[in-house]
C-alpha cells in the first residue's frame, strides 16, 4: 500500500465483494454519513443501509449497496462488513484481491 492512501474491504456474511486501495471512502452509518480520508482516526461504527462509495487510486469510483452490519477504520485501513452487499451492476466484483 502507498503512504496516503486507503486501503479498503468490503465483504458481506456470505461472500467477498471487492478490497483494493483507495483514495476515500463514504458511506451511511447509524450515526449519519461518514467521509473517510487517509490518516483518520480510528473508529467503530454501525453501517446503515445505504450506498458505500470508493474513490479508487486509479481515479474510478466503485459503488457498493449494503445493508447492515459495521464499519471499521484503523491505520488506513477501512472493512467494511455488511450483512448483504453487491456491487452496483456486479461487474467490478473481482476487485483487487
């Protein structure tokens, strides 16, 4: 991973829907919505439903919809683990293992 960048998981209870690096990251908590830059502080919160959306290092822009579950931030690196997530379209899922 390079310095100043994300790197982010997004998986559901039942399967891997997409990890790679990232510039940010946004999605719906319990709590309200969350931007997430590199160097943020370390966190736990309750994912709402809603869109996640991953600005990519390479410049594309990666929208996951997810439901429930948590979101975690710690040394730049964001999980997101959702109880059912897909990828808009489901075209990206191979992602960045």
């Amino acid at each position: 991973m390079a310095e100043h960048e994300l790197e982010v998981e997004i998986v559901a209870e039942d399967r891997f829907v997409w990890s790679g690096p990232a510039q940010s990251v946004s999605a719906r908590t319990a709590e309200g919505e969350i931007g997430i830059l590199p160097g943020h502080t370390p966190m736990l919160a309750v994912l709402g439903d809603g869109d996640v959306v991953v600005q990519q290092t390479n410049g594309q822009t990666l929208t996951a919809h997810a439901e429930g579950g948590f979101f975690s931030v710690d040394n730049d690196r964001v999980v997101i683990v959702a109880g059912a997530a897909s990828l808009d379209g489901d075209s990206a899922e191979q992602g960045a293992a």
